[in-house]
C-alpha cells in the first residue's frame, strides 16, 4: 500500500503545502462560522451606514462635498483591513504549532497561507461594497483608480510585514494581541475615519500624521473624490515604514526560527 | 545513512544553556533498524525529532539522501481539531500526493476505528491515536521510519497488526525506534544507540546496546 512520496525542489514543497494549508483553514472557518463571510462583509458597511446616519442626523450630509457613507467607508475599509490583518496574522505560526512536526511545514507557509486569505477577502469585500454602493446610485468611480489600488496594496504589505513582527512577539508573550488591540482602539478615532486632515486645525497635523493609518485614509480619499486633495498624505512615509516593518519581521523570524517549533 | 555533521543542540535554562547533545559527528548506517536507548530526558525524543526534521539542533546540520518519516509520537503531528480523515488529507497533500481519496481509505482500513475516523483527533484515545498516526506513516513509502513509544500504547490487536506490518515492509523500510520496553526493541530492531555523555554510542547488534544501557544506567 505504498505510495509513492516524489522527490521535489523546495518551491514545489511549499507550494503544495501552502495550497494544502488554504484548503484546511479555509474549510475550518466554513465550517465553524457559517456566517462569517457575511460578517466579514457586513460589518465594514454597518459600520460605515451608523455612522452616516449620525452625521445625517446631525444635519450634514456631505463632508467636504461628498456624499457622507462613500466618505466614511473610505476610512473604515483601509483602517479595519489593517487592523484585521495584522491581528489574524499575529497567531497564525503559533496556532499550527502541532504542523511543524512534519518537516515539510516551516513557519513561514501558515504564515503566507494566511496572509493570501486575509488580503484576498479584504479585495473581495472592498469591491463588494463599492459594487453595492455603485448600485445605490453613487458616484463611485475613482479620480485615480491606479493610485486607489496602490494605496490598498500598500496598506496589505504594512499590515502583513507588522504582522510578521506581531507573529515574533507571540512566541514571547501569548497576550501581545490584546495588547495590540487596546492600541488599536483609540487609533480609530485619529487615523481619519470620520474626518479629513484639513478640518483640523493646522498646527495638530505634525502630530497627527505620525500615524500611518491616517496617511491610507487621506491617500485614498485623495485618489478616490476630485474634490478633496491631501495636504499631509505622504507616499515616501508609508513606504519607508513598510520596508522598515518587513525588515525587522524578517530578521526576528530568522532570529526565531527555532523558537518557533519548539514545543 | 544519516550524517550528523557536528551537531549540538541546547536548551537555555535559568544556569545557562543545558546541553542534551554536544559536536556529533557521525555517520549512522541505516540498513537496520535501530531502537534508541536512554533514560528519561537523556534525549531520546529530541534525537528523532531532529532526525525526522520537527525540531532543528542548536548548530550543525543533519543530512540525509533518505526519505524519512515525520517523528510518530503520542503528541504533535496530529491536529486535533481536525477529523483523522483530514489530517490523512493534509498529510497526503503536503507530500504531494494531490489524489488522497486511496490513502485516506488505506488509513481508514488500518486504523479500523469505525465513525471516528470523521470525528475530530481530540476525541479520540491515546490508541486510537496511534492507529491513525501509524496507518498514516505506513501509506507512504519511506525509507526510514520514526517511532516514538507509539506502538507502546496500543491495545494487543494493534501491536500484533503494526508488528505484521513492519514485518511485511521489512526489506525497504528500517526502523528507529524510542522505547523503554527491551522486548519490544529486540523484536523490531537488529542494532541500536545509547545516549550517553551529550553523544550517542552505536551498536551493531542491539543485545549490546541493551547490555551498554544496562551497565550505565540501570543500578539496583
């Protein structure tokens, strides 16, 4: 009853057990939530119509001369992508601990496994909403679509290489991703979600714009309405940032790389 | 054969790094099946975690031309949140075998372990356990197999069926094997190591790694 196991080249040992690890966490998530694709959907837009319905309520409309939900969803989709994405990657070398006992699994492919789904929802579901929004009658095609994929891409490789480093500080310290999202909580409120840089008072910005997240949102809302223009948005900021978070998630996972299959 | 080229692995403790193996350099011959002897924590289930590629040494490199198993054990491999059946699965993939419906049947039939074999592993027994785990490590063609104390656990039926087993594939596939049960080592293994010093010491014929086990740490 042998079968035959093939020799293969280390590219081909990964990619089999990448694709093998997809079908497992994808089948595990099916199946425990089953409505956790429509909550991966919901939540974002519910988000978004609660608060467009305060501001409704509180007599604005239109910030900055947009329509109020386009705006806010704007803001919600970038910041909760990233704070989503850093957070399932933070447990994913951890939760397949018992996996590493099969010398074809490193810690690095539950690792890329998760990031493939994360980043492939967070299309998905960005699309999504700009197809249902397009369907409810707003003007939802990008001043700079390029510039809009960029920025989401961009947004992916910070969240994934800073969950590189959350996935490092697990294997110190179990609770890090509470932690991380006590901190992530108050960044809601001034990574410019409800709000664009210029309605603050000018001498606040030098504060403000230390934090990435900001730098998404203004950046999108720049590359999405002809009509808003960023003036702290920085391209060069953000880049520095996601090669600066890559490179010390990479150097702590070689530092790690024992660590990590130890028992 | 599998080389060791100066292989050492420690663990840091509070008194510094803990040495369980130091600057191995060895060539182990694997036209036999070795059984592996040692007292608790000498570190007998480091040695075939690092062989089957589970765990890496401190420094040094292991290497070898040969298909070895992954390191069959009472914990680890097996995941428990998932059915015996996709851990098969899993298993067969990552090997890439794309077409797993034959071993997952192969597997079913070995365990024989009835409706549980869709049921999730931790609700499974330490026995049933072992007969998925070692049904699994049987359905491909290895050249070496690890055995941690996982036949040790099983009920007489399974013992009879492993040792069959073994018995059967006996000419391709070699042994190494952790066991504290001597008669168990003599039946499975022609030669066999002794931990001893940070080293391992090997014999061809396993009597005389027993008798060396013996006169080092068996004192009464």
């Amino acid at each position: 009853m042998s079968n035959f196991v093939a020799r293969r080249t280390p590219v081909q040992v990964m990619r089999d057990t990448v694709s093998a690890l997809l079908a497992r966490e994808l089948k595990s998530r099916f199946g425990s939530k089953k409505l956790g694709y429509f909550w991966a959907l919901a939540e974002p837009g519910l988000q978004a119509s609660v608060i467009a319905v305060i501001f409704t309520i509180l007599g604005r409309n239109s910030l900055s001369g947009v329509p109020v939900a386009l705006f806010i969803l704007l803001g919600v989709l970038p910041f909760r992508g990233f704070t989503k994405i850093s957070t399932q990657l933070s447990t994913a070398i951890k939760s397949n601990k018992a996996l590493f006992s099969y010398r074809q699994v490193s810690p690095i492919d539950p690792f890329i496994t998760r990031l493939i789904i994360e980043a492939a929802t967070y299309l998905i579901i960005y699309t999504l909403l700009m197809i249902i929004l397009f369907w409810s009658g707003f003007q939802v095609i990008p001043e700079k679509p390029m510039e809009l994929i960029l920025i989401n891409l961009l947004m992916l490789a910070m969240a994934s290489g800073y969950g590189l480093v959350l996935a490092n500080m697990v294997i110190f310290y179990e609770d890090t991703p509470r932690i991380i999202s006590l901190i992530h909580q108050p960044l809601f409120f001034v990574s410019g979600i409800f709000f664009v840089i210029t309605m603050i008072p000018s001498h606040y910005w030098e504060y403000l714009t230390w934090n990435p997240l900001l730098h998404f949102t203004e950046l999108s809302r720049d590359a999405m309405f002809f009509n808003y223009q960023t003036p702290v948005g920085d391209w060069f900021y953000i880049s520095i940032i996601t090669i600066g978070v890559w490179g010390t998630g990479l150097a702590l996972y070689w530092v790690n790389r024992h660590r990590f299959l130890a028992a | 054969m599998i080389h060791f080229r100066n292989v050492s692995k420690f663990y840091p403790t509070r008194n510094g790094r803990t040495y369980i193996f130091k600057d191995i350099n060895f060539k182990l011959p694997m036209a036999r099946s070795i059984g592996v002897l040692g007292p608790n924590g000498a570190g007998k289930s480091t040695l075939v975690r690092m062989i089957g590629g589970a765990d890496t040494p401190s420094r040094g490199h292991i290497d070898s031309d040969l298909r070895i198993s992954w390191p069959l054990g009472l914990q680890g491999g097996l995941q428990g949140s998932m059915s015996g059946r996709e851990n098969v699965r899993f298993v067969a993939r990552i090997n890439g075998i794309s077409n797993t419906s034959i071993i997952e049947q192969e597997v079913a039939n070995f365990a024989d372990i009835g409706r549980y074999y869709d049921e999730p592993i931790r609700t499974y027994s330490n026995g049933m356990r072992s007969r998925v785990a070692f049904g699994l490590s049987l359905a491909f063609d290895f050249d070496v197999l690890l055995i941690d104390e996982v036949t040790s656990v099983g009920d007489a039926t399974f013992r009879k069926k492993s040792q069959q087993a073994l018995q059967r594939i006996r000419e391709t596939t070699h042994v190494i094997m952790v066991s504290h049960e001597m008669k168990q080592l003599q039946e499975f293994c022609e030669a066999g190591i002794v931990i001893k010093n940070q080293n391992f010491v090997f014999h061809s014929c396993i009597k005389n790694a027993i008798q060396d086990y013996q006169e080092t740490y068996v004192k009464l």
